[in-house]
C-alpha cells in the first residue's frame, strides 16, 4: 500500500475499525519503515494532553485554532499590514469584521465568513464514538512543518504574532485524549503535496512504564506525503477524529448540546464558525457567539432563541483597574422573566449556574457563580435572567496569564472530579 492509498482510505474512513485496518495494513506492508512518534517528542505526553476533561472544550480549542489558520493565511496575503496586535483587530483591518462584533453582520455576510471554518460531526459508532472533523482554508502546513506545529506541545510558534489568539501551543493537542483515533492532513498554499499522520494512545511495557504515550505516525522519521489535486485536498488543514466522545452533549440544541457548548464558549468569536451536525441532529448553523445573539444577531435555525427577550441591556463600556492591571469592558443583559415554559431564561446563552462570563479574545476562559448575584449584589429575582460579560482583552499581559491560569486549574480540578 503506498502513501496515497492510505491517504485514500483514510479520508474515506467512516468508523473506528476502518482506520484502524487501513494502518495495521499500511504498517505491515512497509516493515522497517515505519515508527511511532511521540508527540511533542517527549516520551511522557500523557499529561499534557490529558489537561483537559471536557471532550467539548478540547473540540472548541480545535476551532480556535483555524481561526488562526485564517488569520494566519490574510496576514500572509496583506503582507502584514496594518499592523494587528489583537485578533479582532486582525479580523476587521483583513476580514472587515465589524469593530461591534459579528451582530453587526448580515445573517448572510456570518453564513459566508463561517464556511472557512467548519466542524462536522458524523454519526460513528454511536454517541460515545463520533467522528469529529474540523476543517479550515487557512494557512495550511506542508509536511516538513508539522512535527514543530500541529503535532508539537509547547512550542513558541505564536509567542510574537499578536494577531493570533494561540499562545501556549497546547489546547488542540487535548482533543487526541477524547479519540481513538486522529487523522491529520494540512498543505501549504502552492504545493503539490499534502502531509498527513494519524495520532493514537500507545500502551507501553507495564513492567517497564508506568504509562503509556500519544504518537504519531511516520515513514523513515517523516510524517506521510501524498500528491493530490486542489480539488481533492483544497490548502488548508482539516483534524478528523475517530471514536470522539461526544457523550457529555447528548442533546441537539440548548445547555446539554455541543451547538450550546459553541456558542457559550465562544461566546464572542473572531470569526464565525460553521456547525454542520446535519447527520446526528438534522441541521447546521452558524456559531456566531451567545454575545452576538444577546445582541440582536439571527441566524436561519436560531428558533429556541427567538422565545427570549431582553427587558434591558447596557452596552460595552470600559474602566480602568489601574497601571497594574490595565482595564476591563463590562456589559450585561437582563432577559425576560422566567415563566413555566422558560424558567431559566439564560440558559439559551450560557450555563445558568454560572452566567458572569470572562473572556479573552472572545472565548470563555472564566465565568463566575450565579451567588454573586444573589447574595453579593442581592439581585435575587435576577439569578436565571442577569447575563454579564467581562472582556479582559485589555488587562496588562500579567493579568491575562492570570486568567489563563484560572482556566487551566479548572481543567485540573474537573480532572480530579
């Protein structure tokens, strides 16, 4: 079987138990050429990867970096200029996303934006087994790239693009640990080859190691290449997972859905995304953000949203916290009152336990407990109907590492849950 062939059957995989034939086929076919790699290179990845315990956040890390992938491509095209030092500056100067936020798009201008980016979730072998494919036209990878980037854990590739939201070089790696197996293909704008590898958990010696490791594929230490047309594997790069645990989000819309987990994580996104969950649950949408929708933003599909009104809202406005600290935007929404078909309003736009959102570049890294509405604010009537959001995109870089942290130890703590 040669390269192109596995690739072939690869992308025409539709369970589990296909690729795993197609490797056990392909490896013995080339005895000798074949070895495992661990990612990131280190012999003991498993925590790293394993940072995170939410199949759901470690699919929205995936998302967050194609948007990358799509900045990445327009900076390249517009030669860097202007000079962006956020992603949404990124966006409006390269994309002419709106400075408001993407509800002051079109429900079109959002449809067209979110095709560059897209997740699909297949029916697999059941709820617990998904196939999730996240697919971006961005700035794609060729081959020899891939081992420092895509397959890599901690590098400093983004440290200096500001423009990018990435900044740790790790989020995406977590969505290895909630599949059986990953199927990676990127190429590069302009070359005739694509790169690809699929990433699985390798168990080790028990007599030797304590645990095992995530690897990755490769043929004589390189990843796999195979020729293809443009109309076969379009420039950009797409991670497909195999037997994807999707379990968590049983429901097709609403608090317990992955549509609902999007739109509250990415509460306020770069760009939009596009959800086709057409083959489970019937529909595809855009993923514009729960701030986008608070804000007045409708898309085709948007119907569970349509029955909440807002009774008030105050629009973003910024205070200074101080030199140290830099300065916050603040904004909040009061929805309708509760009612026997709504009694928890917010939960169409965010988790009502925790409806004090915190956001960096758009995306949820923090929220904060329902109490402090009801006992600290003695706002108790406003518990299901209150909705606030702070951005911290313009706290001084200490305070964002802060931030940051906070979510990371949460990741932990729901692991020793």
């Amino acid at each position: 079987m040669t390269e192109g062939e596995l690739f072939d059957r690869l992308r025409g995989a539709r369970a589990v138990s296909d690729v795993s034939a197609a490797v056990d086929e392909f490896v013995a076919a080339r005895p000798g050429e074949c070895a495992w790699i661990p990612i990131g290179g280190r012999e003991n990845n498993r925590g790293t990867i394993e940072v995170s315990a939410d199949p759901g956040r470690s699919a929205v890390e995936r998302l967050t970096n194609g948007i990358d992938a799509i900045l990445e491509a327009e900076y390249e095209s517009h030669s860097g200029m202007p000079e962006c030092r956020s992603p949404k500056e990124a966006a409006s100067a390269w994309l002419n996303v709106p400075p408001g936020g993407l509800s002051e798009f079109t429900a079109t201008q959002r449809r067209s934006l979110a095709q560059r980016v897209t997740v699909k979730i297949l029916a697999g072998e059941g709820r617990e087994s998904r196939i999730l494919d996240v697919r971006d036209n961005g700035i794609g990878l060729s081959p020899d790239l891939m081992p420092n980037t895509i397959l890599s854990l901690n590098e400093s590739n983004k440290m200096q693009k500001h423009y990018l939201a990435g900044a740790y070089g790790q989020g995406g790696s977590s969505s290895f640990a909630a599949s059986k197996w990953t199927l990676i293909v990127s190429r590069h704008d302009g070359l005739p080859m694509i790169g690809f590898t699929v990433v699985r958990y390798q168990d080790l010696p028990p007599e030797t190691y304590k645990m095992g490791r995530y690897v990755y594929l490769t043929v004589n230490g390189q990843v796999l290449e195979a020729e293809a047309s443009v109309d076969v594997f379009a420039p950009g790069t797409v991670v497909t997972h195999f037997g994807y645990d999707l379990s968590p989000y049983p429901s097709p819309v609403g608090p317990n859905s992955f549509y609902g987990l999007l739109n509250a994580v990415l509460f306020d996104p770069v760009l939009p995304v596009w959800l086709d969950d057409h083959e489970v649950h019937g529909y595809r949408r855009v993923i514009k953000g729960s701030r986008n929708a608070l804000n007045g933003a409708v898309d085709e599909g948007d119907e569970e949203r349509r029955r909440t009104n807002l009774s008030h809202n105050i629009p973003l406005f910024f205070t200074s916290l101080g030199t140290d600290y830099g300065r916050i935007g603040v904004e909040y929404w009061v929805l309708e009152r509760p009612n026997k078909q709504n009694k928890k309003p917010s939960a169409a736009f965010v988790n009502p336990a925790r409806p004090i959102v915190l956001t960096l570049n758009g995306q949820n890294h923090a929220d904060l407990p329902q109490t402090l509405i009801r006992r600290n604010a003695e706002l108790p009537y406003l518990t299901q109907r209150l909705i606030c959001h702070i951005s911290c995109d313009h706290l001084t870089p200490g305070r964002k590492e802060s931030i940051i942290c906070i979510n990371t130890r949460r990741y932990q703590a729901w692991r020793r849950i």
